[in-house]
C-alpha cells in the first residue's frame, strides 16, 4: 500500500473519530435517554465545543470526496509521487490540527492549519 493510500485510510479514521466527539457532546448535554430516544423533539442549541466540532465535521465532509478522488486517482494510474506524498500528508496532518484548534476555538493558526 502506497504512503498516499496510508493517508487515505488515516483520514478514514479520522473521520469515524470526528462522528464521534460531537455525538459525545450532544450526548452529555442532552443525556443518554435522549440519545437512545427517537430524537423527534426539537433541542436547544448545543454548547460552544459541540457547535464547533459539529461544523468541523461538516468541513471535513466537504473537501473528504475531493481527497479520496485525488488519492485513488492518482494510485489507479500509478501517477504518485513527491506532490501527491506531500498533498495527502499535508491534508491529513491539516485536519488533524484543525480538528483541536476549532475546538478550542483558536483563531488565526487554525486557518492556517486548515489551508
């Protein structure tokens, strides 16, 4: 498996964790019984943090097709090499930093994180 294709499936998990943390989130402002529930009730806004994960999934939902498309084709016509090592290593490494800095609400650094 190729370095760019290593990166792909890092992405992959990191975006099984970025369901995750807004769903914890959700989960211990709104509790377990709701969690559990139907979910038909219209809920306050949830905190800050869970916003603000919440809207970084989403983020990454957005540009995650465009990276999965670059990388597979790159690989299916053996076309890999420095650039795409680089651009998938830079895009992982990006959203995992831009993941903590949202979080936290860090201005500044986090879009040069995201770019």
């Amino acid at each position: 498996m190729t370095t760019e294709l290593t990166y792909l499936a890092a992405t992959l998990i990191l975006a099984i964790v970025q369901v995750f943390l807004p769903a914890t989130g959700r989960t211990l402002t709104f509790g377990p019984k709701w969690n559990a529930g139907p979910r038909d009730e219209v809920m306050p806004p949830v905190g800050p943090m869970t916003g603000r994960l919440e809207r970084a999934q989403a983020n990454l939902y957005e540009t995650l097709p465009l990276f999965i498309g670059a990388v597979l084709i790159a690989h299916v016509t053996g076309e890999d090499g420095v650039l795409t090592l680089w651009g998938s290593a830079l895009y992982f490494w990006g959203r995992v930093a831009y993941v903590p800095l949202y979080a936290f609400g860090v201005t500044g650094v986090r879009s040069a994180a995201f770019t």
